[in-house]
C-alpha cells in the first residue's frame, strides 16, 4: 500500500474501498474481504444507507480500529444539526472518532456544517476534514474562513476528466484530491482505449488496473467500489509495478473533460429536501 500525507500530518491509503450502492449482508463481506487482503480505508456515507452493515464488517473484520482509515460524510438535510447527525454516523459504525469527515454536497448551509466540524475535530472525534463537490471557488472560501482548512477534496476523476486545473489549485494547497467514478463509471469506452489495453497487455494487467495505477501516481485518493471479492482483490494488485513517465503522458491525452454525472441547482435542492431515516438499514 502507497500513502498520501495529509497536510496535519496524517498518513492515509492512496487506495480504500467504496461502498456506495452496497448494501446489508453485501456490505459487512466486501469490508471484511477488503481488509483481509490489504485495504485499510472504508468508506462510506449516511446517504448510502449501509453504515450498520459497514460498521459489521469493520467490527468483524479482526483489524485494529487504529490501523483503519475511515470516511463519513454528512448530507445536506443534516448541515444545521451536523455533529447529531454525526454521532448518528459513529453509532452505526460502532466507532468512536473518524479519519475523515466530508461535507456531502455545496448546498445548504454548509459553513454552519464546517464550524461544527471543527468543534468535532478539537474534540477527537474526526482527524482530518474533507469536502465533496465543491469548485474551486467554494473551496477557497473554505480557506479563507476557517482555522481548518480541508484536506481532502473527492470529485469526479477519471482520465477522461483528470481535473488537472483543480489538482493544480489543490497542490498549492497542500490539500489531496480523491477521485469519485475513479474508472469513468466503469464505461466501456474507457476500459477498451487502446493505450490502456496495450499498456495492460505490456504490465500483464487488466485495464482496471491499469487506470487505478495511474490515479495513484497522479496522486489521487481513489476508492473503487465492489461486493466482488475477485473484483476486491484486483483493484487493490497494483503496488506491484509503475506506469513509466511516457505511459502517463500517453493516458493524459484521453483527457477531454468529459464528465458522466453533471450536477444542477433542481438535483441539490432535492438533496436539500431529502432526509430519509438514516437509522431504517439493515
């Protein structure tokens, strides 16, 4: 396992598992397949609907609380009583602090979110702060307002749409970018370029593989997601070798900023709105 150095100092997996869209029974093997093969950052959010299942397989999986890096994110209908919607989080995890706390979506009101985080962070109970789709603009107010500044910003990254202007603003932050549909949204476009299937073919590796080796050496956080224990296994066999420097230069030209999920201001305001019972899963 590679690390990234927060800018607190905190050392965290370059490679984690995602669990959105996996639910109950599903949920509890994926964490414990995961960490019996090497992952050590789980994560998760109450808008995912899987903590307990999640929190099962972190209570089941034989690892030290200590030697796992864990993400909860807070949504948007929980920004003005975030720390009870967290200790909410915490309790279906059956943990007592997190690694990483993210707020969820730039809607709402997301400063009054932050301002309870920080209190969150001086209490020990999240290590290091994070946020989920925000611009650069937005991060930036972030930084000019706050004692804490992020450490971690997950957006959509994949080598269609590398976010090389945001990673750039980031780096000058010493703030890490993680990649959400880390593999285009596993498009088959994508998997089936032609670099990446020859580069696959040169390393022995499959196309998955290939991409998830170039998110780490870019430096992105990167969390593919899956209940296949093959699949699990896969995604976490690339510290074994490096893309060379003209292999990079070959997939940066898939780059065409093409993103698959676009976020509008009627599709937030329904993340405003929404506020099911995070505590009726399984």
């Amino acid at each position: 396992m590679e690390y990234l150095t927060l800018h607190n100092g905190i050392q965290m997996p370059a490679l984690g598992l995602g669990t959105l869209r996996i639910f109950g029974k599903d949920a509890e093997n994926a964490v414990i397949e995961a960490t019996n093969c090497g992952y050590r950052h789980i994560d998760t959010a109450s808008s995912y609907q899987n903590e307990k299942a999640v929190g099962r397989g972190i209570a089941h999986c034989g690892i030290p609380r200590e030697e796992l890096f864990i993400t909860v994110k807070i949504w948007p209908s929980d920004y003005t009583h975030a720390e009870e919607a967290f200790e909410g989080s915490l309790r279906r995890l059956q943990i007592d602090y997190c690694d990483m706390l993210i707020v969820h979506h730039p809607v709402g009101d997301y400063y009054a979110c932050w301002e309870s985080f920080e209190k969150l962070v001086k209490a020990g109970k999240a290590r290091a702060l994070g946020l989920s789709n925000f611009s650069q603009e937005q991060i930036q107010g972030f930084v000019d307002r706050f004692e804490i500044k992020p450490s971690l910003v997950t957006v959509e990254t994949h080598p269609y749409a590398a976010q090389n202007q945001l990673r750039e603003y980031l780096k000058s932050q010493g703030i890490v970018l993680e990649a959400w549909y880390p593999l285009g949204h596993a498009d088959s476009h994508l998997l089936q370029e032609p670099v990446i299937l020859r580069l696959a073919e040169k390393y022995g590796k499959s196309p998955v593989q290939i991409i998830l080796r170039w998110h780490v050496q870019m430096g992105n956080s990167v969390l593919p997601g899956s209940k296949s224990p093959e699949h699990i296994r896969e995604n976490i066999d690339i510290f074994d070798f490096a893309l060379s420097e003209e292999d990079m230069k070959e997939i940066a030209l898939l780059d065409t900023g093409t993103q698959y999920k676009v976020f509008t201001d009627e599709m937030r305001q329904r993340y405003l709105n929404w506020t099911p019972d995070w505590d009726d899963q399984e």
